[in-house]
C-alpha cells in the first residue's frame, strides 16, 4: 500500500488528538477512495459526452437564469 501524507493546521490536529478513539487514517482512506469513484464515474459519463465546453456553458448559464428567476419570485424580500 503507498503512502500519503497530508499537512493538516494546527486547530485541526488539536481536534483530532481530542478523539483518539477515531481511526483517522481509515477515515481519510475511506473519504479518498469515495471521490476517487465520483471523479471516475463523472470522468465516464464525460467521455461519452457530445458536449462541447462551450455547450456545458451555455447550459450552465441557462440554468443558472432559471433557477434565479424562481428564487426571485419565492424569495423577493431577498432583492
């Protein structure tokens, strides 16, 4: 098994060593191997994409517009 070594602040060491009965290791595997798999199966349904960049943008921003326009009208006090 390889390794990998993380550099983590302070505050967050603090707080790991406060519950040592956790296995942070089997965590961070854990937590790695789960994007590890989102990454590939997005990375799958990508390549079997006809979209262009320019096309997801597009889409994107058309989406975008749209969801505005309905939190616009069910949130107007936000304006």
């Amino acid at each position: 098994m390889g390794e990998f070594v993380v550099k983590i602040p302070e505050d967050i060491e603090k707080t790991i060593k406060a519950f040592p009965e956790v296995d942070w290791s089997k965590l961070a595997r854990d937590a790695l191997r789960e994007k590890v798999m989102k990454l590939s199966l997005l990375n799958s349904i990508m390549s079997k994409s006809k979209l262009t960049d320019e096309d997801a943008l597009e889409l994107g921003r058309m989406v975008n517009k749209g969801l505005h326009a309905r939190y616009k009208k069910l949130y107007p006090e936000l304006r």
